[in-house]
C-alpha cells in the first residue's frame, strides 16, 4: 500500500505540478518554486496532494506545508499516514504546525500528537491553548535566546549551527540568569560588532519592545509598525520569553483582520475559508443571522408608516419621495461610519474625541444634506415645469418638504454613521461591527420619523 | 535668530517630549523612545516640534523624521531653517524622504531639492517620479548589491561598513558584469555559508522574485507575503535593480491600501489624512460626489413610484412595506458584495470562476428569501390576529404578496451584490469600488419593480 501511493505521488507530480529538474533543486528560503508548488498542490485534490508530498524531497516538502497559503493542509494532513504525518508535523515550524493541528478533527489531532516526539509535542499542546486571534496563538517557539555574558562571536558561531531550525535569525534574544528576557538585539548589530563585546553591551539599555501573550493580534501588528521591527517577542508575567511573532505572521494577521472587518462592515458574520469553500448551511447562518436582526429592526419602519398613515391617505404623493429620502439617509450614514471605524482602528482618534467628531460632522452634514435638499427640489420644480409629472397644486409645498426633508435626514445620518462605532467601542465591542447596513437600518426608521414630521409642519392647511 | 529657535527647541523637549537622559541614550533600530518621541512630536504645534527636533542628538532626530508615523512632517519640514531640512531629507532614508517631498507644496520642495547635493537630489528626484501607488513609488535605493565573484567573507566585510545607510542589510543583491541583477542571497545563508564561497554559489540556481517599477503596491504585498520576503527588488525591463522595497513599508502600503478599501465601501473617496486633519472643503468634496451619484440614481425609484401610482392610489397598504422590503435587497446585496470583493482580492475568486459563484449565490439567496418572507408573513398575521392594526379583508393576499416580494428581491440583491464586484474587476476598475450605497442604490430600484409587479399578480381582481 505504501508503495501504491508513492507511484501515485510520482504520477501526480509528473503530470501536474513541476519539472522534476526544479523539484530537485535546494531548497531556499526564497526559491519562487516553493510558493509555486504550494498552489499547484492546494488545487489538487487532497489525496493527490499527499501522495506528492510524500515522493517530494523530505526539506521542499516540509517547506511546503509551512506556507499559510497550503489552503488545503487539514484535507491533506487527514489523507496522509499517519507516521509521515506527524513527521511532517514535528518538522514544521510550530506555529504553524499548530494551525495546522487546530483545523484537523480533534481524534485525528491527538493521534498525530501521539506519535510526536514528548518534547515538541509538549510546546504544540502548549500553543493550541491560546486563542487563534492572540499573540499566543500566532506565535512561534522557535527564536534564539542566549545569556547576557555571550560574546559576539559566540552569539554568532551560535546562530550559524542554529539557523536552519529557527524561523528568523534577525533578532537575537537576551535572557539573564533567570531566564528573562533583558533585551533584544538585531542581527545587524551583531556582524557590526567587535567580536569580543558582550551581547548585554550592545543592548539600547531600556526594556525590549515585548507583548503579551494574550495581547490581540491587531496589537502585536500596531507594535511591529510603531517600531519597524521584524519580530517581537511574547513574555509571560514573569518576564520569561514565551515565543516570537514574525512579520510574516502578522502580515498574513493584518490580511484576515482586514477581511473580518470588511465582512462585518457588509453585515454579515467573518468566514475564514475561501468563498468557494464556504459550506451552504454555515453560509446561511453566517448571514441569515444579522439579515434577520435588522429585519426585525426595520420592521419598526412598517410600524412608523402606519402611524402616519392618516397623512400618507391624504397626501399619497409624498410617498413617492420615502426610497430616495431613506437612502440618502443611509447613504451619508455609512459614509460617515466608514471614516470612523477606520479613524478609530488607526489610532487617529480616540473614545474621548467624540465631541471634536461632532463638531466636524455636524457642519458637514449639514452642507452635504443642503446640496442633496437643492437636487431634490431641482428634480420636482423640473418634472413640473417640463410637465414630466403632476405635483398637484402645492408642488411647490411638496418640494420645500422634500429639501427640508433631505437636510434633516442626511445631517442626521452622517451624525448616527459617525456616533455608532464610539458607542460600541464604549460598549466594549469592535467598534468595526457597525456595519452598513446596521446603519441604514439605524437611520432609516429616524428618517421616516423626520420626514412626515417636516411634512406635517410644511403641508398642515393645505395637503394635510 | 538660529539660538532663539534653538532654545525654543529646548524648552519644548523639557515640557513635552522625554527625559533628556532617554534622549541622551544611543539610538538602536527598536529602542522603544524613538517611536514615543514621534508621538509626542507628531501631537506638538509643528513650529515647537521642528524646534526640538534641531536640540535633539543628530541621528535621533533623523530616525524620528524616518518614520511615517510623524503625521506632521510635512508642517515639520516646512516650520524648519531651509539648510536644516535639506540636511535632514538628505541623511533620511530615500524612500521616507520621497514622501515627505511629496507633501510639500512645490516651491518649497524646489528650493530644499536645490540645497541637496547633486547625487542624492538625482536619486530622490527619480523617486518623486512614480506614482505613490506602485511599487516605484514606496521603494528605497539604500541597499547592498555586489558583484557575483564578491566571496562570502567579502560581502559580510562590506556589509558591516555600510550597514548603517542601509535600509535592510538582510537581503543582498547579487549583480553580473553588466549590473544586471542574478541573484538575492538571504544575510541568514550568508553567515552560514563558507567564508571563501563566491556569493554566487549560494544562489538557488531561479531568476530571483522581482517586481517592476509600476507594479501596484498592493501586488507587491501580494509577492512579499506569497515568498515570505523581507524585501523585494524592483527592477526595470534591463533586468537593473533600481530600488527594493522592505516589509516594513509595505505593512504600512497594506494598512493604507484596507483604509482606501472600506472608505470606498462605505461609499466615498478615500482620503489619507487622519480624520481630524481633513480639511472641511476636501470632506465636503469627497462625499458629497458620490452622495450626488447616488442621489441622482436613486431618483429612479421616484420614476418606479410615479409608474404604479395607480396602484398605490388603490392599495395603499402597500406602501406601509416598501420601506422594509427595500432595506431587505439592500442588506442582502452589501453582505455578497462584502464576501465577494475580499473573494477576489484574495484570490480565492477569479473572474473566470462568476458562473459558479452564481450557482452558491442563487440558492444562498433564495433560502435567505423565504427566511426573511416566513417572518414576513407572520408579522402581518399576528399584527392582524392580534388586531395591533388593520390589514383589510385581503390581509392573507397582502402576507402572500409581501412575502413573494422579500423571496424575489432577496434573491435578487445576493446576485446583483455577489454580481457588481466581477462587472467592475471586468470592465477594469478595482472590485473593491462596489460600494454598500452603491449596490443599496441598484437592489432598490429593481426591488420595488419586483413588489409592484408581484402585487400586481396577486392582488389583480382583489385590491387592484
């Protein structure tokens, strides 16, 4: 049987995934074969894709499994033995060896653990505990560490025996007696060095930049910005180093933050498969969950409608103008919404600016709701006057409604669109979970309000 | 004058900024003050920060205007002694350099470029030309290349002299007799390669990861991540490299490029100052062109209205829903629409692939349709069971029709949104264009020709 897929493993390669001249080539960190080969292999199907790895060289097909962009790895894990799986498991890095183990079912997960080495697998056990979205859970156990009194040409002849086993060798970690991490030092620094220097010398003499590690993964990213770093370390209240967390790591973190929050802002819970792969049914939970809120929510406007009902009976015409109307409110809503969730992620402002906010988006609400007010009543004044379509008597009434209308609505969908992410951050939850259509919702029923409001005042005596 | 600024400068680090023996300490790459020093600054009246930014200890002051997170460089440069900002811009790193030149208004930039010698001022001259958007436009030409016989002792020799002008000394560049670039050699295989090796000897054997001068910032994210790079080159159609780009830049291009993403999603054009920094003028313009769009499209639901004025003059109760049924395409429209742009910009969907996501968005739709059209329903029985308010004796055909109308337009809003994102990657603009308002805007026109023409079926002979 093991023999059966090894054939099968070479008759897949030759066919579909590269020449074998390449496939022998060494194996480098920046070989563009490698991330070649990851998406000719994540398209095939799954089995396929195992017995490839099997017939690989041993190191390219580790390096395969490494890649975040191996979409396929639980499906190929599963149909791979199991020794070999675990093998390749051991080899990996760890953190994502651990991201591998933590998509795989639990049976099958602690089976591979099983048959892994006690020492790594201890760390593995150690790293599925933390929350995907933590520093924890995107760290690597794999850093250099040496004591304060190394000598620089120690650290260096260290790094060279080392390397192949670390996931960067760019930042070298200082611990003192007790193993806590005093300072960090980069590699740049070191070859820059007098080989005879201490590494505790070339230390800045402040505390190393570290996190937590159930710092969020949108911090750890913040932090690896704000200081241009290319790792940064995870310490435990003790100040003993845990892990590192790559500029790798927190890229491929930034990417599925940025598509969470995307989701969020089009209503709908985050998926973290690919769309095609999404399964129907958590498709519709994912989604049919907050559609079903805000129809709850909206339904509000039915009962706003019935309210005025007597009015919309004797003045059928201003009916006309509710989709326009609520949409310009949900439109300069958003609008508003999307400038500040952004503002607010970047750290451009703060919970306590709420007030600097209104001050800004009251005027500028104000203005983009004159502009629309202006079109609005250009559009009845023109249908009219060409004969487009008949007003009635008061089209002049019905179109000072609909301007004045527009102004309130939009003023105050651009104030709800900025207001709405401070209150749930102030409530304690993302504020990127306002999304667009929350908003719309949020104003739509306001908008109502205000518009048969303004009607009631402007038509009372004539129309109404 | 020179000393009144100067201990201006002092009295403003005294008050604002850091302990003068934190300034006093050696500057290293992570020490954690430079990145609070940018802040405080960042914050200060740019006459005060400029100010202490000429006490401060030379090198620090120059990593403090290397960084990007000085939002007030522009007001910086502009607030310093003419010879002093030339000084600075030539000592930054080119590509910070660029930019800060860049905001500047052009005399200003003129007369600092003037002051510059004549090499550097070539240098960022050049830069200044491409766009800010490719990867041109967020390289830098600080980095090492050497010939291909260079051994391995050499290079790391040549390394620690220039190490300090140099933006990343983790990635060296490997040239042939005619400047051409052959190969990119890892600093990490380098320190454990044999001293006496040629560097070319280390090279994988591939044509390196490139990208080209006018590659879009974001494929150059793309490549950086897909190859695990700590730097890209950016070469011309000679095969020359011209300048790199490092990681850390294109973190900062990612978070720029997700800013641009969701503003554009929320509906407006993006701007790249903070939000308390954008002028009134320049919001007002921003939003208020695509609120106009929009406004304008959205007139065609007055048209659709004035079509089945009819209609609604016979069934009013028909109107009391449009609200509710229209919000419901919307939603359902900006939920696909947010699952499909990140889709493609992932790659998980390419054009060629819209005939399949038809196939998931039609039945996703339809299910989420009659979800919404059962509570529908039973929002209208119970309101009229319960006798919370009257429906008419046709209330059941009045269900029936609300209920035909969320399936059909539910339905319809999943396509259109899923839809609108491969219509615009397909006619060559950016997917990520498809705005909630946008699709909001397209799903309410049709939805409301949907209603009234399922009213029309099953009301005809009844109510109308």
């Amino acid at each position: 049987m093991q023999n059966d897929i090894l054939m099968r493993g070479r008759a897949v390669l030759a066919q579909n995934v590269l020449a074998p001249e390449v496939l022998a080539q060494d194996l480098n960190a920046d070989n563009p074969s490698t991330a070649l080969l990851v998406e000719r292999l994540t398209a095939l199907d799954p089995s396929d894709a195992a017995a490839a790895l099997l017939v690989l060289p041993r190191r390219r097909a580790v390096a395969v499994c490494d890649r975040p962009e191996l979409l396929t790895a639980a499906e190929v894990f599963a149909a791979l033995p199991r020794q070999e799986a675990a093998a390749f498991l051991a080899d990996m890095s760890a953190d994502r060896a651990t991201d591998v183990l933590g998509t795989l079912a639990a049976p099958l997960r602690n089976e591979l653990l099983a048959r892994i080495e006690p020492r790594t697998r201890a760390t593995l056990k150690q790293l599925l505990a933390y929350p995907v979205d933590t520093a924890g859970g995107i760290m690597t156990t794999e850093f250099v560490a040496l004591p304060e009194t190394t000598t620089v040409a120690g650290a260096l002849a260290h790094i060279r025996t080392v390397e192949q086993s670390r996931e960067t060798i760019y930042a070298i970690y200082v611990v003192d007696g007790e193993q806590r991490l005093t300072a960090a030092i980069t590699l740049r620094r070191l070859i820059a060095a007098d080989p005879s220097a201490t590494i505790i010398s070339l230390s800045a003499g402040r505390p190393p930049v570290v996190v937590r590690s159930d710092t969020d993964r949108e911090t750890v990213a913040a932090t690896i910005r704000r200081h241009d770093l290319l790792a940064v370390p995870v310490v435990n209240d003790a100040g003993h180093i845990l892990g590192i967390v790559t500029v790798d790591d927190v890229l491929d973190a930034i990417i599925a933050e940025t598509t969470e929050d995307v989701h969020k802002f089009g209503g709908l819970e985050t998926f973290s498969e690919p769309y095609l792969q999404i399964g129907f049914l958590s498709m519709i939970r994912k989604r049919a969950g907050w559609l079903c809120a805000l129809f709850l929510s909206e339904m509000l406007t039915a009962s706003a409608m019935q309210h005025f009902e007597a009015e919309l009976e004797r003045a059928i015409v201003l009916t006309l103008f509710i989709p326009l109307i609520m949409s310009s409110g949900g439109n300069s809503g958003s609008q508003a919404t999307s400038l500040l969730i952004r503002a607010l992620a970047l750290g451009q402002v703060r919970l306590r600016d709420w007030w600097r906010v209104v001050l800004r988006e009251m005027p500028a609400g104000l203005t983009l709701g004159i502009i629309l007010g202006t079109i609005g009543i250009a559009r009845i004044s023109i249908w009219q006057g060409l004969g487009l379509y008949d007003y009635g008597p008061h089209w002049m009434l019905i179109a000072t409604t609909v301007g004045a209308g527009l102004i309130g609505i939009v003023t105050f969908g651009s104030m709800a669109g900025a207001m709405l992410p401070f209150i749930l951050q102030r409530l304690g939850f993302d504020p990127a979970s306002a999304s667009a259509p929350f908003v719309a919702t949020l104003v739509d029923v306001t908008g109502l309000i205000i518009y048969f409001s303004v009607a009631t005042v402007i038509l009372s005596g004539t129309l109404l």
